[in-house]
C-alpha cells in the first residue's frame, strides 16, 4: 500500500523533503543548506547542480531516516523557489551558467531599458517591470554565454524555473514541463490567455523554443525514474501558491501571509483577474481541470528580518526566538514607531530610496520599547498590504492564515489580530509550502479524492482574536501612515 506523498521544498537557502501521510501529517523530513553566490554586490546566484545534488540527498536520507523506499510512496510533489532562472543544454543537461537568483539584481539595467512596456507588460502578467522575474535573467544569460542567442534559436538550450530544472533531472531529460504558477511569475505569460506569448517573448527576444510546456499544478509531470519505485511527479507549484493551498484558503477572499525574511501574502480573489492599480501583484494562484484561480499578491521586505536585525545591530538579545520575551517587559511601545525600510519599502509603496527610521523616541522610551516597536512594524506593513487588497478586490477580511518562523512570535501574532481587527489562525502543521505540494500531488494521483478530503486534515494550532477597540486601531495605525509618511520625505545623503 502507497502510504505517503513525498514533498520536496526547493528553497533560496535550503532544500527539504518531507513524507506527509493521508492525514496531511508531517511523517519524516530531510534537509540540506545551500550555499549562494555573490559575484558583485546585489548579484545573486546558485550553482544548479548543487540545487539537483542537494534533492538527491534529503530523498536519500528521507528514504533511510524513515525506513522507507519509494515502493511506499504514492506520487512526488514539488515546491520551489520561484523565478530563479535556470538554463540548460538540451542534449547533455547541463546548465550552461549559474542559476540566477530571484533576488538578484544584476538584470536591473535591461528593466530599465524596457521600463516603458511597465503597462503594456502589467497588462498580460499583472507583474511589474522587475528585476525580480525571470525574463530578463533569460536574456542576460543568454547574452553572456557564447553563442547563447544562435544556440537558443536552434533548440539547443532550454529554459526553466526551479520547478522545470528538477523535473528534467528527476525524468532523466523526458519532460520538459512547469505549472501555471511558476510560468506566470515569469514575465512571459498571459495570465488571460494562459499560455506563452509572443509579445512579451519578442520585447525580451526569448525563443519560445526555450520555454517548457504549462500544466494544471495537479497533473502528470512524468516518472521521476532517476530513483527506483517508478514513482510520478503529481503536484507542482510555487512557494508561495504552495502555502496559499496548503492553507486551505480555497475560497474568494481567503488569505494567507508568510512570516520569513520579509512577508508573502496572497488573497485569493478567485476566477476572475484584477489588475493592482496600487502596487499589488496579480498572480495565478492554481488552475484545477482548466479552470484558473487567481490571487492577489503583495511583499514586505523586511519582516522577521528586523528580529535579526535588533538580534545582531543592537545586541539586546542572543536568539531570534528572545525577542518576545524582551518585548514584553514593557506594556506598550511608549508611542515609538520603527519603520524597517532598510532596502526601501515594498508594497503599496514600492519605494526603493526610504530608509529606515525609528519616531516618537522619548526619554521614557528604552530598548524593550524599541524592541516591541520593531515586532509591530511586521503587523503594521503587512496591513499595508492587506488594506491595498481588500479595496482592490473589494472583499471583506474575515480571518488571516499564517505560517512562517515568525508566526511563532505570540506577541506579534496578537498584534496582527488586533491592528487588522479580525482572526489570525496558526496552522498545526507549520510546513504548508511543502504541504501544499503534498496536496497537488496527492490529488494528481487519487492519494486525497478531493478538496474536501484536503479540509478535513486541516488542524487550527492557535487562534488569536482581536482584543483593541476600534477607535485604539485607527490612531494606532494613523500613527503608523504618519510614520512611513516622514521615512519617504527623508532623503538620505551620500557619504
């Protein structure tokens, strides 16, 4: 009997496999660390076949850990990292330069040189002219290998996300696939039409030879026969569509926001597209039989960051994990506010020359204040957000679905209740990135018949409920607009 789905989480700093039983429960899991590479400052790369050696070894480990062989595993489900950019030969497989990185931001002239399509591109994807997605990091490899734009014409080089890369090695070169979500974070897909285009191909003259066909996230990607079991490929999504379904937010109007570095959240908006007129991203959150779910998407740069931060800058506290606790040694924050736009500000302000500030010091005021002032600033830029989607999508906020390192923070998760003025809910089963592609695959294969077998697995740890009067969140937050307001006027001098 087929007892699990095998999850793999392909992350920007680690790669994970988990076992995941019919209950949706986390069985056993195998990580590694990965290295990144820095060429200049800003780059951001990775060496792909490292990305492909470290899935080898948590399978691995994952197989001799829980006692297990691929002969009990019922279908592979893949997660990753999305827009980081991958390049290969068709005939050998081998990359021909490194994976470029999501983050980086060495393709940031060839935006700038196209930034006037920033509408007319918004107007096919729903994405912003960025370095950030994957099309202009095709064109800069192809500009930096020899003969890349002739070889990519002839049909010698193919072009994937991570999610591509691995289903390549993993099918030993028979498939060349992605799935809707990763196809659309790309720059080169119509969400609309949901398919390639030729427009968009030609702004970047990217043969679309290159690009790997697009499929439901619940669809067969074929056998994953470089290991024994002949075990397929069932699920496929990004990370942060991935958690956005592992979290059950099915319906229109369900959220959820990531608590890592910075803040992910997405508002499922349902079938029918919106395009941000005030700095959201409009993303293809799954596609079942044919039919697409759309969602929402916005970005806080800095959000459990300024735990490290405080952690490392000021030395107030050793571990992340101490924050709350030093927090909570005063009542309140004294009336300080810290704006953490240490590399700017993300959405709905996406201002890359703010720079962080902390306001309201007084001489009452010490670290503790500072300290809880900092955890609040995560709740507040995640309102940003969450305010720009609820006018956008005109839809009323019943309850936010967090996961993420910083859900675990009870001070802050409180906060965010409070200053949203509705439910937070902490899943059981903090993994939802990879339990999402659990999901797509089990029900690519018939391991959950349906959704509704997906709800009766998932388990609220935590519920936090709001607690501060109306009046109390509008001058909290008013503060807070006032605060941001004053970190966008200031103009920082060189040295």
């Amino acid at each position: 009997m087929k007892e699990y789905i095998l999850a793999i989480d392909q992350g920007t700093t680690s790669t994970r496999a988990i076992l995941f039983n019919k209950k949706g429960e986390e069985v056993f899991k195998a990580q590694r660390p990965l290295d990144l590479i820095y060429p200049e400052p800003g780059w951001v790369e990775a060496n792909a076949d490292k990305i492909w050696i470290s899935v080898i070894d948590v399978i691995n480990e994952l197989m001799v850990v829980g006692s297990c062989s691929m002969n009990d595993v019922a279908a592979i489900g893949i997660t990753n990292q999305r827009e980081t950019t991958v390049v290969w030969e068709k005939s050998t497989g081998k990359a021909v330069y490194n994976a470029i990185v999501w983050q980086s931001k060495q393709t940031q002239g060839l935006c700038e040189e196209r930034m006037d399509k920033m509408e007319f591109i918004q107007s096919k994807t729903g994405l912003r002219m960025n370095p950030y997605f994957s099309a202009s990091k095709i064109r800069y490899i192809l500009d930096h290998i020899e003969n890349g734009q002739e070889r990519a014409e002839k049909g010698e080089l193919l072009f994937g996300t991570i999610d591509s890369w691995l289903i390549y090695k993993m099918t030993k070169g028979k498939s060349h696939l992605t799935d809707v979500t990763n196809a659309s974070r790309t720059m080169l897909f119509d969400i609309f039409k949901m398919k390639w285009d030729k427009e968009l191909c030609g702004l970047w003259n990217i043969p679309m030879r290159m690009l790997p066909e697009v499929r439901d996230n619940a669809s067969d990607y074929g056998e994953a026969s470089y290991f024994a079991g002949k075990v397929h490929i069932t699920g496929v999504a990004g990370d942060q569509q991935a958690a956005l379904f592992g979290q059950c937010c099915f319906e229109k109007g369900d959220s959820k926001n990531t608590y890592g570095t910075g803040c992910f959240m997405l508002m499922n908006i349902g079938t029918t597209p919106i395009i941000s007129k005030q700095g959201l991203l409009t993303t293809v959150a799954w596609r079942e039989n044919g039919v697409t779910t759309y969602a929402l998407e916005g970005s806080v740069f800095i959000g459990g960051a300024i735990v490290q931060w405080l952690r490392d800058e000021t030395r107030w506290f050793e571990d992340s994990c101490d924050s709350e606790m030093y927090a909570r040694k005063r009542p309140d924050t004294a009336g300080v506010y810290f704006v953490p736009a240490f590399v700017g500000l993300g959405t709905p302000w996406w201002d890359d020359d703010a720079r962080g500030a902390i306001f309201g010091l007084t001489r009452g005021a010490d670290r503790h204040n500072i300290t809880r002032a900092g955890l609040y600033s995560v709740a507040y830029q995640s309102k940003d957000v969450i305010e720009t989607m609820k006018r956008e999508a005109n839809l009323t906020l019943t309850a936010l679905r967090v996961d993420g390192g910083a859900s675990s923070n009870g001070l802050l998760m409180q906060f965010q209740a409070d200053i949203l003025e509705c439910e937070v809910h902490l899943p059981h089963c903090l993994e939802t990135t990879a339990l999402g592609a659990g999901y797509f695959a089990g029900l690519g294969c018939g391991f959950w018949k349906n959704k509704e077998a997906i709800i009766a697995n998932h388990v609220t740890s935590k519920t936090y409920v709001p607690g501060l009067e109306h009046e109390e969140v509008v001058e909290l937050y008013d503060g807070w607009l006032e605060a941001v307001k004053a970190t966008r006027s200031f103009k920082p001098r060189k040295k």
